[in-house]
C-alpha cells in the first residue's frame, strides 16, 4: 500500500510539473513569437493554471527567461550549428534557464524540458543533446563589447549607446540594477487610509508614495482604492507641477491615463488628456470613472497643431513616445522589440511633438518634456535642440531618474518656461 501511495504521489509532482512547464511555455511563446506584452502574456497564461502556489514559480522563471534572453541566445548560438525555428528556441531557452538559473538538478531540468518538447510538437531529441551539451559550454567572443552584453543580458547596439553616454563603469552599474519584482500600487486620495492601505499590503516593500505588491496581495484592496502605477511615474509628475500648485493642464500623451489621474489627485488642475486613438481615450474614461478622476478626454495628434489649444494652459506635459530603456528591468519585453533604427525615428517624433507643443502654454507657462529612456540622444540632445530653436523660452531645471541611485525605472523630465 505504501508502495502504490508514493507511486501516486510521484504521478501527481509529475503532472503538476508538467502543467507549470506548459504554463511557463504559453507565456514565452505569447512574447518571443506572438509579440505579446510581458505582462499580458503573463497573466493569461496564469489563468490557466490552478495550482495558486505554483504562480510565483512561474513568474519567477518567466521573467528569469526574459531578463537572461540576450545571453540565452549566445548560448544557445555556441551548441546549434543553425539557428533553431522560434519554437524550439522557447523551449530550450527554458530548459537552460532550469539549468542555469532555476536552483534544479541537470537530470530534473533535462527531464522536464525533454517532456515539455514533447508535448508542443518540439523534437525531444535535439532538446536533450543541446542541454546536456550546455552543461560544459564556455561561451566565445569576438569582442570586449559582446562580452559585456553577455554578462548584463543587453543587446549590442544597447550597450554601446549607454557606454557612450555614460562611460563602462556607470553603464554597468545602471543596466545591472535590481529593481523589486512586484507591482508597485500607490493609494487613491480620498479611497482608503494609510492605515488601511498598510494593513491591506500586509508583507509589501514600502515606498514615499505606496508599496510593491504580489500580484495576490492586490486582491485585498478594495475596487478603486489604489491606482497600479511605478515610483517612476509618480516621481515625473510631482517633477512636472513643482512651482504650479494650480490651473489649466494639457496632457498631451496621456494614455493609458496614470499620470492625469494621479495630477488630478494634488491639486485644483483642469486636466486634458489625449491620445491620437480613440480606443485609448475609452481606456482612459474607464480608468479616471473608476479612480474618481475628473478629466476631459480628447482625442489629438500630438505631432500636429491643435488651434484651440494654443496659448491655453498653464502646464503642458508632453510625455513623449520613446525606447523605453529606462524600463528594462520591469519590461523586459523591451529589449525583444527594440532596433538600433527606432531610436533616430523616436527622436523625430520627439522633436516634432515639443515643436508643436511650444505653441500651447501661456506666457508664463510650464512646458514639460519627458521619456522613460535613459538615452541622451532622447533626453538632453532634444532639450538642447528645442532651446536652440525656441529662444522664447529658458530652461527651469532637470531631473534624470536611474535604476542604480534612484531604485526604480529611468525616467527623463526637463522643464521650459515660456518667456512673458
């Protein structure tokens, strides 16, 4: 008897395995060959697996996959001769993160991966001789440069610009920064007190402005009571309204709506927010009715002049559309999606929204440009480039946010003034 009940218990470890393996695959695939954001495809795949406990193993491995995915590849180009189809290169990419990375025994990590093969149509085979060839591989490299990308997991083309802006030693330190693994939730005015927000947050990091969260801690908060939203965001606008405690406010990147919800929260500002696309601006409503926000949505392209808007606002926040290399370590999907190209064709776009933007504040007014980037090419150069071309306004001050110092995602915010 005793006999039969640990052969059922091994069944069961077994098929619970093998259930996690498949969740974890579901969501890799979602992002390498689906194109899904991380967090989206994290969160499907999540709903599929029953076992609650098995959720951090999950999102631990999936991020774990991600983040290392730069020197995953390398790896994985030093053991095949060819370049494997996509989907073999999720599996074994989660075959070696168990070897590597997962605190797993090899067998265990070849056994799952070998199953896993199995079961989405991957040749177990090959699986099996590249993971235990990897078990004594020594990457090569042609360069000191692709040695440094391997070591932080960072493409090539991404560590050369930040070297460049920053020197080696700093770029390290910036591009190898930890950041906390959770969400990170500030409470709404008004919704809940600091008491309660604290003791619904139980065992959470505490922040300035709220606490990094488990996923499963968030249930405890009632609807509407705390707003999903990064130090970094928070940070950006207290930056933007330093010196205007009040007045008309053009958001003109606004969506999904974080930033204008959380303003409308620290003072008596008249808020609108836009967006080029009208699903966005729905998404935006949604989320300002749920957090109690008072807004007016409109839709708006920000590269091109708006007549009504001109000469109208106290405060204009041109958060622009960027590369995103300040949030690499929160969404590590990034660095998947990103080309060296996209950053000149940002910079454009850039430009042309502070141009068109300049025409907006009053005499007197505030104009704010801001990026999640930690590029100088889309942070000081274009501050440098407006005032060059705009000599009726003057700089009023700088704030750059870096993973390393400021422990949470880089953010770029220089403020304008309009001359009287």
């Amino acid at each position: 008897m005793q006999n039969r009940n640990s052969d059922k218990n091994k069944l069961a470890a077994a098929h619970a395995a093998q259930a996690v393996d498949l969740t974890l695959y579901n969501a890799l695939r979602a992002v390498y060959i689906d194109e899904s954001f991380c967090a989206q495809a994290l969160t499907r795949a999540l709903k599929g697996l029953g076992n609650m406990r098995a959720h951090p193993f999950v999102t631990s491995a999936f991020y774990g996959v991600l983040d290392n995915s730069v020197r995953l590849d390398k790896i994985i180009s030093g053991l095949c001769e060819k370049t494997p189809d996509k989907n073999t290169q999720v599996v074994l990419k989660i075959g070696l993160f168990y070897c590597l990375y997962a605190n797993m025994p090899n067998y265990a990590a070849v056994d799952r991966t070998v199953e896993l093969a199995k079961r989405v149509g991957v040749y177990s085979g090959f699986i099996n001789a590249v993971l235990k060839r990897s078990f004594d591989h020594e990457p090569k490299f042609s360069t000191e440069l692709e040695r440094f990308s391997y070591e932080l997991s960072v493409p090539e083309w991404l560590c050369r610009a930040v070297v460049s802006d920053y020197g080696e030693s700093r770029a390290r330190s910036i591009l190898s920064a930890e950041l906390p693994q959770k969400t990170h939730v500030r409470p709404v005015k008004g919704r809940i007190s600091e008491q309660d927000f604290r003791s619904a947050a139980k065992d959470g990091i505490f922040t300035e402005y709220g606490c990094y969260c488990d996923r499963a801690a968030l249930d405890n908060f009632s609807r509407g009571s705390v707003a999903v939203q990064s130090v970094s965001s928070i940070r950006a606008v207290n930056a933007y309204i330093n010196g205007v405690p009040r007045g008309a406010v053009l958001d003109l990147c606004a969506a999904p709506g974080g930033k204008s919800v959380y303003l409308s929260e620290l003072g008596d500002y008249r808020i609108t927010a836009c967006d080029i696309y009208e699903h966005k601006l729905d998404l935006m409503r949604g989320y300002a009715k749920k957090l109690g926000a008072k807004l007016t949505v409109a839709l708006n392209d920000a590269t091109k002049r708006n007549a009504s808007f001109v000469d109208s606002f106290d405060l204009v926040i041109a958060d622009c559309p960027c590369s995103g290399t300040g949030t690499l370590k929160t969404k590590p999907d990034i660095l998947l999606k990103r080309k060296p190209s996209d950053i000149a064709e940002l910079c454009a776009v850039q430009t042309a929204i502070l141009d068109v933007a300049s025409e907006y504040p009053k005499k007197g007014g505030v104009l704010c440009y801001s990026t999640c980037s930690i590029l100088c090419d889309e942070n000081e150069r274009i501050g440098e480039k407006f005032l060059l071309a705009h000599k009726n306004y003057k700089r009023l001050d700088v704030k750059k946010l870096l993973p390393d110092i400021d422990k949470c995602d880089g953010f770029y915010i220089e403020r304008f003034m309009r001359s009287e």
